[in-house]
C-alpha cells in the first residue's frame, strides 16, 4: 500500500540547489486565496514557500476571531503549537566574550521573519488541516509595551499550556485565560527566560574556555601562528 | 462540540465546587492525594495533584516543570552541529529520532538534502529508535498495571535494538549521528545482518508482549473503556502519534508529508483504532512496533550505495529564513520550528514536543476516574518526562 | 486464538521464558565478573594523542559545554631541515576533559584537524569524587592504549574519507 | 507429637513446639523466598537473580535480614506510634497462629482440634487488623488507601473461601484437618482406591475458588491492590522500614506458606499419600516413620501450590479494586454456594 501524498510537485533538492525549479503549488495557492477572502481585513501579510509551507500574519485585535474562522470555515482543526518568539537579537551574543575586555556592542534592531511584523514580539500557531495534513503558520503581533493577546482556549482547549508555557517564558498576557500559572519555574521566579534580553547564566558564570590562546613567545610573536586563525566561532 | 476549554479551565474552580459539593450532600471530606513527583507510576518527576473522594478522581492536574532544561534558551547559544547532541536528549528513549526533524529543518534552510545512502539508514535508525522506545513502552505497560514480567523481557529485546544503534552510531542513548547534509559515517560491516536477526527477535518479543499482556483478560478490562478521548477533542488538544490514531484518525505524519526520507520505499500499514481508550493506545502502538521491524528489514534491502554526506561547508552557516519540520517520533509529532538569521546557530528553535500536547489532555481525562485508572491513562498516553519539560 | 484464553497464554509466556533460562542461560551478564565488549565506536572515553595535537584550540572552542581547558605556550624548536630558520611550536601546557560537564557529543573528536582526539570504548573510569573526573594531558593520554581501529563499513559505502 | 514427646516435660513440650512453630513457619517463608521469589522470578524474566551471597545466592536471604536488621526503625512524626509498631506483629502472629492446626504428619501436629477448620478461617482474618492499623497508623494517604483496600478485599475474600472450604467439610464430614486427611488417603472414587480421594477432584470448583480466594488473602497479583506499588508505592507498607518492614515481609510468604499448607490437607491430602499404597486401613495402622516423611510430603504439596500461586504473581497484571470486589460478590461466590448446594446433595443421595 503505496502511501497517499499531498497533491504538492516534490521540490528537487540537489546537494547544490541554486537552481531548484521553482514548483507551483496549487494547494497552497487555493488555500492562501480563500483564506484572503474570509478574513478580510483581518489579514495582514503572507508569505507563501512553495511545496513547503504557508505563513501569514493577522491583525492583533482579531486574533481570536480569525482563528476560530481558520479552524470552522478552513478546517484546520488540528493543534500543533502556540509559542511566541522575540525578534530582537540578543546583546550578549552566545555568552562567548571575555569578561575582562568591555562587553561589545551587538546590533539589536529587530528584524521580522516571514510575514512581517512590527513589534518586537510575536505569537505564532501551528494549525493543521486533518484531512489534507496542510499546515499553516500564523502570526500575530503583540505590543511592545503590554504584550497581551486574546486566548485561544475557547477555540481550542489545547492551547491552555502553551498559553501558560508562553506566559511564563515571554511574559505576553493571555486575556481571557484565568490559570496563567507557572508551569516549570517558580512561582516567584522574576524574568522572562526566553526573552533575548534574558541572559543565560550556565553562559554567564565562567569564561568561555575557547577566550584563551596560545601563550605567544616570549620574544613577541614575528610570525602569526597559522593554527590560531581557526577561532573562527564568534 | 461543547466547550471543552470552558471546561478544563474551570477546572480549579470546579475542584472547589466539588468539595463544597462532597461536604455538603455527603458530608464527605475530599482527600488532596499527591502522585510525584517522585513516585513508581511516574516514570520520571511528573506530579500529580489529584482531588479525590473515596478513590475518585474529582479533579487532577499535572505539575510539570522539574525537569525542565530550557532546550530552546540553550540552542540559541549554540551553533547548528551543536544543538542536535541537545536534543537527542529530549526524548531519551528514541533520542536518534529527536535529532532527525531538527537536522531536517537545518537543511530545509540551507537548501541541502542528503545523499539518498544517507536517507536510507537515516530512516532505519529512526525506525530502530521508535522500536527501542516502544518496546519499553510495552513492557512498562506491564508495570503501571501490575505484571512485573513484560519490563524485563522489555528491556531483554531492547538491548538488542541499542546494541545496534551502538555498534552503528556509537552512542547507546545519545547518537548524535545526524549532520546536516547527511550522517557522521557509514554503517559498520555485518550490521545490516545483524538488524535482521534482532528484527526477527523483536517481532517475537511483540507476540510475547501479546499473549502476556494485549490478550489477558485482566489488563483488558483494566484498559478497555478507561480514559476515552474523542476524535475532536484529540484533534483539539493536538494529540498526536498513537494517541491520536488510536481515537480512529489516520494520520501518520511518515506517510502524509513529503521529507527527504524513505518510508515511502517500504510496504507498511498505519494501524488506528475507533475506540479512543488506553486499550485503543496500547494496542496501536503494539501494531507500530511491528510495522518499524517490517520497515527496517524492507530498508536493509534496499539500501543504496554511494556516499552518507552531501557537500556541504565545513562551518555551517544556514541561510535566513524560517522552517517548519516535524516527524512522527515514537511519541507522537515532534517538530522543530527553526528560524535562522544567517547565523552560525540558530535565532530561536521552537520544539513541539509530543508529550507536552499529550499529557495537556490529562486534567480533561482524569475527571471522574479511580486511581489506578490514573496510572492506566498516564501509562497509555505514554509520556517522557525530558518530552514535556524539554 | 480466540479458543486460549489470554491468561493462559500469558502463564505459557512466562513459564516458556523459565525453560529457555534455564536451558540457554539467562540473558543478562554478572558484571563484575564477566564483561560484554562494546561495539568498536563506542563513545567511551575521549583519548588524546599528545604528539599530534598543535594547541590549535579548535576542539575547546567547538565544545557545546565548554569543558575542555587548554593551555599551550609556543617555543622555538630546532628545524626540519638542516640550516632552516628555527620552527615556532606550541606546546601543550594542559589540556583537561571534565567528563563531570562532557556530554559525549564527539564533536571535538570530529573537528579535531590534526587527528589528535580519539574515542575509546573504555567506560570504566567512574569516581567517587566529581573533581576527579577532571582528566589531565597524561591522563587522557593513557587512554589512547585503549583505542581500537575504525571498523570495516558495510557493503556500498563509499571509501573513508579521513 | 504427643505420643512421642509423652515422657518430655510440660514446659519442654511447649518450648518445643515453639520452636516446632518457628521451623513450621520461618523454613517454608525463606525456601519459597529464595527459590520462588528470588529465581523463579528470574528465569521467567531471563535473569539469573541473585547470584553474589553463597553459591547461586543462596545466602541472600540472609543478608537482606541482615541488612534489614541493620536499619533505623522510623515511625513517622504524626504516626500513631504504639499502634504503628504493633501492626506488623499481629500480621506474623495471625500466620503463627494460623499454623497451630496443620497436621504434618499421624501423630506430628501442634493441637488436634476438633474444629479446626473452624479456628483456621478465623484466626486468618486476624491479619486483616493488622494490616488495617499498619494503613491507617502511619498517618500516610497512599498507606490509608492500601489498608482500606486491604481490609475491603480481604473481606471480600474471606466469604468465597469459607464457602469453598463448606464443601469439603460436607464432604468429610468432620472439621478436624487431620480427619479430612485421613478421609482423603483412606476413601476411593468410583471403586478405585489406587490414589485414594483427593478432594482437588471431587471438589475441584472448590479448589479454583480456595486458590483464587488465598491469592487474594495473600495479596498477590492479580489481586495486590493494596500494595499496588504504581499506584500506591507500596500501600500499608510505604512507611515501614528496618525489621518492621522485614516481619510483613516473612509475613507475607509465611502467610502464603501456612495457606498452601492448608489447601494441601483440604484438598490434596495434607501429609498422607493413599493408605492402601502400604496396606493400611486407618490412623492407627500408619507406620512411624510417616511422622517424618509425612512433612515432606506436605512440604512438596505446599511448593506445588505455592508454584502456582507464584506463576499467576508473576504473570498476571493487576485488577483494579472495584473489578476485584465484583468478582468476589458477583462471580465466586454465586458459584461457591452451588458448589455447597450441590456438594450437599451428592452427600444425601450417596
């Protein structure tokens, strides 16, 4: 029993790929279209990769109602995940600086991903339809100043410990969902650790051991050595 | 369909109500039972708060998080190689098939796919994971409900099965064997004849695991009917793997998505059951244990020659963008939602974890239920502490 | 089938299990005693081969857990060739695993350019005290007695490449 | 017993059955420990089990009596104290006393009670208190659910083996063990006396009910529930430790010993093997020398039984309380009191 696949052209991947032939994918195309009719206004941006998968953005204050709409009128009826993600690069890199030099200044514009945005944070769903096995990304944006978002618990009871899960890592309200407890901190714990400006302590406490070189001649170093040009991890 | 999330978020609210309910009618006191975190049923630090009166469950909920590690707060200080030895651990019992979306996103990325050598033996250690954990299951089963018996013919078999991963990817838990573009080596001689004989082995141990446990009539009326999730709710809940097949959809994400692996090269069934109960669970993943061993030994003969890495740089740098991957783990869907920035790590790595969205069904489940019907549905929604906490 | 009745079967289980203990031996290993062999890849204990290690930093700074400290110093050696310049060396000063942090990954053994990382199945080396599994240079250097040779790939592998 | 120890001194007489009880009791626990709890256990799960004491770790018993001797006894702050370290030595005595009965051999027993079948059933619901107050003493929830459900089973259970037993006191027409023995060996079916009358066949219906009722008097799975260590770490135990956990342990399989003691002299012929196999006709005709053998005999009946009550440990997954308390009421029972009615009416008839 050969299984049944997705009416989607298989992207041809070859190891150096710079000339994929760009596929149509009509599925996808189709499902972009209709989602564009129903939500409206609704819809903000959308960002379609071909043969892969389907991103779109929707306005804040309609969350909960697009949402409801992709699952009653598109089908996506399944749940994969809801989580947020901080665009703003972290200023302390991977945590590799020396400790004894000034810290360096890192570039912390914040930059969206696929869809645009225009805060520095985002929550994002995963929604699967059960029958096609389409699925679909969507965004939303919360403000920068009192993140806080509509829960989507009422849409689907799933969400609850991930709303609870984002909560605590990102600190962005759920309205409407009454049990935002902590779920693997403490209840007292004070921060938001994945946000980028949370610092990662395990990266914090010691100096990166790769900060350290080879201990040059005495007599200074005329010729630089050819092995210490692989510090190449930034 | 009701509003089950208007339901389990009163749940706390309800709780008290019951109590209020219990003293006043039955003049009853309820009784606050605490399961775990450190606690035999809990294969892991899972507890549960469990309200009871008498030996009901009036209202239960887990409380995650002691073993949480921060997976998704590490990987972005990682670089890509870096994070797929992270993630081996977050389902320790079938760790090769943790690494495989996440590598598979990387490359989605970077535009890279592996040499088909490469796939193939990709997928028999993901099947070979998936059997290694499952198996445990099986006989982990027997546990939760009482029999001693099937955990250490259990973990006979699946000695078998880590040898194998061992002897090919070195590592008996933590292979760490994927790379982006393709595996660490080559497979060692004779280990494509060992992996038949041990598959040979492990369908012995699934009709072993059959007569001792699936067919008794005690573990039967122990599981049947207990802890029955509908087709909609588990869609709602985002169940995933046996759990959501075993309440009647058929879904497997091997065979309804297009990666750059090889299930579809071989001849196999996805198994699902009407029912919805901790039977329905149990026994969907009995039947999967058996399709992996067909699986594998349809691979072993069909595998390719040629090499086991594409040509990627040696320093991986992996394109801007976002990417979506997920596979049908032994515990359900595990994805990695990836988002690059041109970096030598990752920007932010999203894990969906199966059992996270599993055991989020167990406050709905638990209502109403004896106490060893929590130990029979946690048994049969089968989690891994290190999958929910990650 | 359905003529069995389940617990039966189930005591036909276990009482085929007693049978085929009792006549093929048991399935497990009286540790102490008798030892099984792990496979030739097995990551066991990370070797290190002093002579060909430049101090090139690379496996340190590779390490997802930061767990290997090296210290080198460069000094001058006498040349290859008769009547070249002096070459400049390092020399290793240290060079510690802490297998309390190391998980195991082989990505230093893998990036390591001068093959001077190996892995040894050798597995028993536990301590009672966590500070003694801070392996030194010599340390890590005995264990290199202990490295097997890479095994043979199955058929239609393409030829080593390193 | 009394015959041969007539010339010793009363208080001699009584230090000896003493010991006669402790030997009766403490030798069947460590045997069916070592060979079924510690090997058998084992073998069925391809393993070899204890192997480091003594050859084949026949020692091991030992050392885990040390070891257990060895413990700090802890009593729990809020546990009722007196009554916590009562508990498991009214478990051990209610086997003890339970022991008094067993006829080990024509003239080899403790007490040759009239109604012993009547004291044996009674006395061996006395660990059931002990177990109640072990549960609801350590002032420990999983410990007070386990003691409930063992007193609620233990209950359950005791009908269907009294009634299982009714059939063979029917059928003997006495309640002295050691008669029923003597019926057994001495009587015939169908007009061959080549193995005597074993009531396993006459009153087989009986025999599964009296199995199934002490697997669940012994706690053992199918029917371990209040120890149901997934669910309940251990039950009424979970607080125990040092020597009070290592008396309910002996308890337990001395309790199991005792009880298949019994089930052998109600149903398989106790002591005795067929009289007609050496010419005699009755009590008084049984050489002397049974008075040794005897035990034996009873000693591998009891393994036979104990094998099987092991097996079924070993095998079987757990039943949850309120399935285990249906199959009392609704199954066992039902069917025992049939198997009285019809047992009473083969009895008139014939």
């Amino acid at each position: 029993m050969l299984p049944k696949l997705p009416n989607v052209e298989v992207r041809q991947l070859s190891s150096n790929s710079e000339t994929t032939t760009p596929v149509v994918d009509h599925e996808r195309e189709q499902m972009l279209e209709a989602i564009k009719l129903s939500l409206g206004d609704s819809l903000v941006d959308s960002h379609l990769k071909s043969g892969d998968d389907l991103w779109i953005r929707v306005r804040t204050d309609s969350w909960l109602g697009s949402v409801q709409k992709l699952r009653d009128q598109h089908s996506f009826d399944y749940f994969g995940f809801l989580s947020a993600i901080d665009w703003m690069p972290s200023p302390y890199g991977r945590g590799e600086d020396d400790p004894t030099e000034p810290a360096p200044v890192r570039d912390t514009t914040i930059r969206s991903g696929y869809a645009g945005g225009d805060t520095r944070m985002q929550v994002f769903i995963r929604l699967v339809n059960s029958k096609t096995h389409l699925g679909i990304t969507v965004k939303v944006d919360v403000a920068d100043s009192s993140p806080s978002v509509e829960s989507l618990i009422t849409v689907f009871a799933g969400a609850n410990w991930h709303e609870r899960e984002t909560h605590e890592m990102f600190g962005i309200d759920f309205i409407g969902h009454n049990d935002l407890r902590n779920m693997y901190l403490p209840a007292d714990f004070e921060g938001h650790p994945l946000r980028k400006d949370f610092p990662l302590l395990a990266r914090m406490v010691k100096p990166w051991p790769g900060i350290v070189d080879v201990e040059p001649l005495p007599g200074g170093d005329e010729e630089d050595s050819a092995q210490s040009e692989n510090s190449d991890a930034s | 369909m009701t509003m089950l999330g208007d339901r389990q978020q009163l749940s706390y609210i309800a709780s008290q109500a019951a109590d209020a309910r219990l003293n006043l009618e039955l003049e009853t006191e309820g009784m606050t039972l605490n399961i775990g975190p450190q606690h035999p049923a809990t294969h892991g630090t899972l507890r549960i708060i469990a309200r009871l009166d008498g030996e009901q469950v009036v209202w239960a909920e887990p409380a995650c998080g002691y073993m949480h590690r921060g997976y998704e707060k590490l990987t972005e200080v990682r670089t890509f190689p870096q994070v797929t030895t992270l993630v081996n651990r977050i389902d320790w019992l079938g760790s090769f098939a943790n690494e495989v979306p996440f590598i598979l996103a990387a490359e989605k990325l970077m535009g890279v796919e592996a040499p088909t050598r490469a796939q193939y033996i990709r997928t028999i250690l993901f099947e070979l994971s998936r059997i290694a954990n499952v198996s445990l299951f099986l006989g982990d089963l027997g546990v939760q409900l009482g029999a001693i018996t099937p955990v250490f013919l259990a973990f006979r078999d699946r000695e078998y099965v880590l040898n194998l991963i061992e002897s090919a990817t070195g590592g008996r838990f933590h292979p760490n064997f994927d790379r982006i573009g393709g595996l660490k080596d080559d497979l060692p001689a004779g280990w494509i004849d060992e992996t038949r004989a041990v598959m040979k082995k492990l369908r012995s141990f699934c009709d072993q695991i059959e007569d001792l446990l699936f067919g008794n009539e005690i573990f039967q009326s122990r599981t049947r009917g207990i802890g029955v999730i509908p087709r909609d709710v588990a869609l709602q809940y985002g169940l995933s793997g046996a759990n959501l097949r075993a309440s009647g959809v058929d879904w497997d994400l091997r065979r309804d998505q297009t990666l750059p692996m090889v299930w579809n090269k071989a001849d196999w069934k996805v198994w699902t059951h009407p029912d919805g109960d901790s039977f329905a669970r149990c026994w969907v993943r009995l039947q999967e244990t058996r399709e992996s061993t067909k699986i594998v030994d349809q691979l072993l003969g069909a595998i390719p020659s040629g090499p086991v890495m594409a040509k990627v740089p040696k320093i991986i740098k992996v394109p801007e963008g976002e990417a979506w991957v997920s596979t049908e783990n032994p515990l359900g869907e595990m994805g990695y939602y990836v988002v690059s920035r041109g970096d030598l790590g990752p920007f932010r790595v999203k894990i969906r974890s199966a059992s996270f969205n599993n055991i989020s069904i167990t406050p709905w489940l638990l209502r109403g239920v004896y106490v060893p019907d929590i130990v029979t549905i946690l048994a049969s929604l089968y989690f891994i502490l290190g999958d929910i906490d990650r | 089938m359905a003529k069995v009745p389940g617990l039966v079967k189930g005591l036909g289980v276990t009482l085929g299990t007693l049978f085929k203990t009792t006549v093929n031996g048991s399935n497990t290993v009286q540790y102490p005693h008798e030892k099984e062999t792990p496979p030739i890849r097995s990551r066991g204990v990370i070797a290190l081969h002093q002579d060909n290690c430049t101090s090139c930093m690379l496996c340190s700074r590779s390490c997802p857990d930061w767990c290997i400290y090296i210290e080198a110093h460069k000094e001058l050696a006498p040349p290859r060739r008769e009547g070249g310049k002096p070459r400049q060396v390092n020399l290793l000063d240290r060079f510690d695993i802490d297998y309390a942090l190391c998980m195991y990954c082989g990505i230093c053994v893998e990036v390591c350019p001068f093959d001077a990382l190996f892995w040894s199945p050798e597995y028993e080396y536990s301590e009672p005290n966590i500070s003694d599994l801070l392996h030194d240079k010599t340390k890590l250097s005995e264990w290199m007695e202990t490295v097997p040779e890479a095994p043979e790939l199955e058929a239609g592998a393409d030829k080593k490449k390193k | 017993m009394i015959a041969l120890l007539a010339e010793v001194p009363y208080w001699g007489q009584s230090l000896l059955r003493v010991l006669g009880g402790l030997v009766a009791v403490l030798l069947p626990a460590g045997t069916i420990v070592y060979v079924f709890l510690f090997k058998m256990m084992s073998f069925m799960q391809s393993r070899l089990g204890p192997m480091e004491a003594g050859p084949y770790g026949s020692m091991q018993l030992f050392a885990e009596v040390g070891k257990w001797l060895q413990k700090e006894d802890i009593v729990p702050d809020r546990a009722d104290a007196r009554i916590f370290k009562m508990a498991p030595i009214i478990v051990l005595v209610s086997t003890f006393l339970l022991v008094v009965v067993v006829p080990f051999g024509p003239e080899a027993w403790f007490t040759d009670f009239e109604t012993g079948v009547f004291y044996a059933l009674a006395v061996s619901s006395v660990s059931v208190l002990g177990i109640l107050i072990a549960g609801w003493s350590s002032a420990n929830k999983y410990s007070l659910l386990g003691g409930l459900r063992a007193a609620g089973q233990l209950i359950a259970y005791e009908l269907p083996m009294v009634l299982a037993v009714m059939g063979v006191v029917i059928q003997a027409g006495t309640m002295n063990l050691q008669k029923i023995v003597v019926a057994q060996n001495t009587g015939s079916m169908f007009g061959i006396d080549a193995i005597g009358h074993p009531y396993v066949i006459s009153q087989f219906f009986g025999f599964i009910i009296f199995m199934i009722a002490i697997q669940a008097e012994l706690t053992q799975a199918p029917f371990d529930m209040p120890i149901a260590e997934s669910e309940l770490v251990s039950g009424y135990m979970t607080e125990y430790s040092g020597f009070r956990f290592l008396i309910f342990f002996i308890g337990e399989f001395a309790t199991a010993g005792v009880f298949a003691m019994i089930a052998s002299v109600l149903f398989l012929g106790g002591w005795g093997v067929p009289f007609t196999w050496f010419g005699w006709t009755s009590i008084d005709d049984v050489a002397n020398w049974m008075n040794f053998v005897g035990p034996l005999i009873m000693f591998t009946k009891m393994m036979l039984l104990v094998f099987i009550i092991m097996w079924i440990r070993f095998s079987y997954p757990r039943l949850r309380e309120d399935q285990l308390q249906r199959f009392a009421w609704k199954g066992l029972i039902p069917v025992a009191l049939i198997n009285i009615m019809v047992t009473a009416i083969l009895k008139v008839v014939f």
